[in-house]
C-alpha cells in the first residue's frame, strides 16, 4: 500500500511539473497583450473604445465553452481535450498575429478565449492521478496551487516581457504577437509527451440539447451583461435606460431558458451537467462563492487601476501614480495571490479545508472594506490589496480543487469547470454594473471622465460584501467536507 501510495505522489509530482508550463503559458496569454493595447488599436487603425468589443467577445465564448469541454474531459480524457483546446487557442494566438483587420481579430480574440478551460482540467488530471493514493484531495489543492503560482509568475512574465519584446523588434507589432503564439505552440507539445491520460469514468455520451439549452441561457445573460457596459453603438449614444431594458430582457429569456435546462437535466438519464450533484450540500455554497469571488477578482481590477491613476491634486482623492508606478502595485496584488495560493495548502493542513476557504473569503472582505476608511495614501491601497490578493490566490487555486474533490467520479471535470463559468458570469455582472455605477456617478457630478470618490466606495462595498456572502454561504458546507478519505477506501474498486 505504501508502494502504492508514492507511485501515485511521484505520478502526481511529475503531472504537475508539465501542468506547470501550462498554467505559464495562460499568464503569458492574460499578461502579454495587456501593455500592447495602444499598439494593437494603433495596428487596426480602430479607436480606443472598440478594444472593449474583444473582451466582451472572449467573456462570451469563455461562458459557454468552460462547461462543454469540462463534460467532455470527463467523458473522453481530459489530456485529450486538453490538447484540443491547446491547439485551437494556438491556431487563434497564430490569427492574431496575423490578421490586420478588426473584424478577423475580433474572431481570433474571442476563439483565444478556449485557455480558460485549461484549469478545470488540469485541477481533474491532478485529482484523477492522486485520488487511489487516498491523498487525492490535499494533493490536489496543492498542486492547484502551484498552478496558480504558475498564472501569476505567467502574467507577470507576459506584462513586463510585452514591452520589451515590442522594442527589440523595432516597434513591429505583428513580429512582437508572434511570441504569445510560439509559446502555446511548444506547450502543445509539452502536454502531448509529457502529460498522462485520466481514466475517462461512465457513460462516452454528450447531451447535446442539455449543453444547447445551457449556452444559449449563458450566451443571453452574458450577452445583457456585455451590452450594458456599451455606451455607444457606432457614433450614436445609448441611453443608459435602453441598456438596462436590454438587460432585464436578456436576464429574462436566459432565466427561461436555464429553467428548461433544468428541466431537462432532472429528467436525462446522463446529463450534462448534473444539477442533483450541484445542489449537495458541498457544491452549491462553493459555486455561488465562486460567482460572489468573480465580482472581486476580475471585476475590480480596472476600477483599482484608475482609482489608483487618478490625480489627487486635481480630484481630491487618488494617488496619482503613473504607469510604471502603477505596474509595481499590480506586481504587489500579484505576489500576494502567489503567497495566498501556496498557504492554502499548508493551512489547509492544519485547518479543515472548509475552515480555509471561510478564512479565504474573510481576507478577501477585510481587504476590500479596508478601503471604505483607508484609501487616500499609497501603502494603504497596497495593504488592502495584499490582504486581499492573499485570500483571492487561495480561492483561485481552493475552489476548482474543492468542486473536484466533492464531485462524484466521471464528473470532476465538470464541477471544476462550473466555479469558472460561475465566476465568469460574476465577473461579467460585476464589470458591467462597475462601469455603470462609475460613469454615470461621474456624468452626475461634473463634465468629466473621471468617477467621483462615491463610485469607487459602491465598487469597494459591493466587493466587501460579495466576500462577506461567500464566507457566510460557507458555513453550510459539511464540516470535513474536501477532506482525504482513508487510502483502504479509495482503493476499493
């Protein structure tokens, strides 16, 4: 048994090593273009605004291919899709750095966005390689940590090597968008000989109208999501009270759809997603923790950035930091999501792994209601940002190793998988109301571009209370729940 039990660490040890490079390669990808934008609008010859149509576009396909490719990691291999999605994100990361015109990159953007599923099967690769040690479950929320050592040290890599690149290259824009696609390209082949296959678990069979009736209900809220935060359609204005109508239609239909959705699922006989499992007492505090995260960690970080941009001598409030300045506070939440994702695991060790992520979700809170009363200096801002990255690193790295470890076998794919979708549409509501509330507080006060004070206190209260939820959603979880089973136990067949 012991035997047993180091073959199946080193097995897990050297998976992990290859994950590695996967995870880097994601942080390059969410890294590089980030300090390239002024070029990439200067190289389609488009204005600023019309940058926002290619995130909007990735959210949109990122929503629905998440759950999809998951499903279908449980059922053929989750190397195997691994390399499917590696290859067509390779394939969109090569259009990029091809195309010249607006439209073709627009596509190319939105088909990149198939990096997302990465993580979710990644953390079932782990899971499925270290559940017969009977260690299964504290190996992975190890080992996800790593992988997001791996994101972060990614993006990092990505954000300071774009500029660079772009000078050696002479300023040429397309030679510099090459390097993100090479590096998908090697990691293919990185996950073709180095990467071991999962043991696929039940039935090889997709339900196709299960997935149909659940990428059309994300596809209509994201898409209302997306269309509030558009302020303009070519050079006529929309009025905010059209966006909103816009909304509640679209939140509408797709709640009408997911409710079909629903209906089918109860009724499949091998769903796509299984709702009775989603709705055990281990599964759904943490899906909706991972909806109620998303509002924080992806969509505050442009507010903080401009918060942060912003001239206090002029304004009243702000910091005034320019952008190199500006990158060294970044580099500060970054390093603290690092610390956050390696400590999860060894408190997890001395806590019980519910106990860790409630404490995760309060560093989170604490460090976004800290800036309520301090925000006006910069080692303030930076305090509050590394608490609360700390506890943001730990739940990028708990959640999907959490879902995994409270999913039934056959179905650790789609569990990981469904805290990124559910992330992603708190992530999409986040950011479209953010931009709302700190527009229109700005038209309302004086004609300026700039959000007043009250804004980005709505922006930092509604993350605080978002954590606060969470934590509290939490307690509903089983006490041992994501904890390892006896390794006699895992073994039986």
């Amino acid at each position: 048994m012991a035997t047993r039990t180091r073959s199946a660490s080193a097995i897990t040890f050297s998976l992990v090593g290859f994950l590695f490079l996967v995870e880097l390669t994601s942080g390059i990808l969410q890294g590089f273009y980030v300090p390239l934008i002024p070029d990439i609008v200067e190289h389609l010859r488009i204005h600023d605004g019309d940058f926002n149509w290619f995130e909007a576009a990735q959210l949109l396909l990122s929503a629905i291919v998440v759950p999809i490719f998951s499903k279908l990691g449980d059922i053929y291999g989750h190397k195997r899709m691994l390399l499917v999605t590696t290859a067509l994100t390779a394939g969109a990361t090569w259009w990029l750095a091809t195309t010249t015109d607006f439209t073709s990159f627009l596509v190319a953007w939105a088909l990149q966005a198939f990096y997302v599923v990465w993580l979710p099967l990644e953390v079932a690769l782990i899971f499925d390689r270290g559940r017969r040690s009977g260690t299964g479950r504290s190996q992975t929320r190890r080992s996800a940590g790593f992988l997001v050592v791996a994101l972060e040290a990614g993006a990092i890599i990505g954000a300071l090597g774009a500029s660079r690149v772009l000078r050696a290259t002479g300023g040429d824009i397309m030679l510099t968008l090459f390097v993100p696609a090479i590096v998908v390209s090697l990691v293919f082949f990185a996950i073709l000989f180095g990467v071991p296959e999962s043991e696929p678990q039940g039935r090889r069979r997709l339900d196709g109208v299960g997935f149909a009736l659940l990428s059309a209900g994300l596809l209509l809220i994201t898409a209302g999501l997306v269309f509030l935060r558009v302020a303009k359609l070519g050079d006529a204005d929309i009025p905010l009270e059209v966006r909103l109508l816009v909304l509640a239609a679209a939140v509408v239909l797709g709640g009408i759809v997911l409710f079909a959705f629903a209906r089918w699922e109860l009724r499949h006989p091998d769903p796509a997603i299984d709702l009775r499992v989603m709705r055990q007492p281990a599964m759904w505090p943490v899906l909706l923790t991972a909806a109620l995260f998303g509002i924080s960690v992806l969509g505050a970080q442009a507010p903080l950035s401009t918060y942060a941009a912003t001239d206090p001598g002029e304004h009243g409030y702000g910091l005034g930091l320019d952008a190199d300045t500006l990158s060294y506070l970044i580099g500060a939440y970054l390093v603290a999501m690092i610390v956050g994702a390696l400590a999860f695991s060894a408190v997890s060790k001395r806590l019980s792994p519910r106990l860790s992520l409630i404490i995760a979700t309060a560093f989170v809170a604490v460090g976004y209601l800290a800036f309520l009363p301090f925000h006006l200096e910069v080692w303030q801002v930076v305090a509050n940002m590394v608490i609360a990255g700390m506890g943001s690193g730990a739940l990028v790295a708990a959640l999907p190793a959490a879902a995994a470890a409270a999913a039934p076998l056959g179905q650790t794919g789609v569990a990981s998988g469904m805290t990124n979708t559910t992330k992603t549409i708190g992530g999409a509501f986040a950011s479209a109301v953010f931009g709302v509330v700190l527009v229109s507080a700005g038209a309302e006060v004086a004609e300026t571009t700039v959000a007043p004070l009250a804004g980005y206190m709505t922006v930092w209260a509604i993350c605080g209370v978002g954590a606060l939820v969470a934590m509290a959603l939490l307690f509903f979880v089983p006490k041992l729940a994501f904890a390892d089973v006896e390794p006699e136990a895992a073994l039986v067949e």
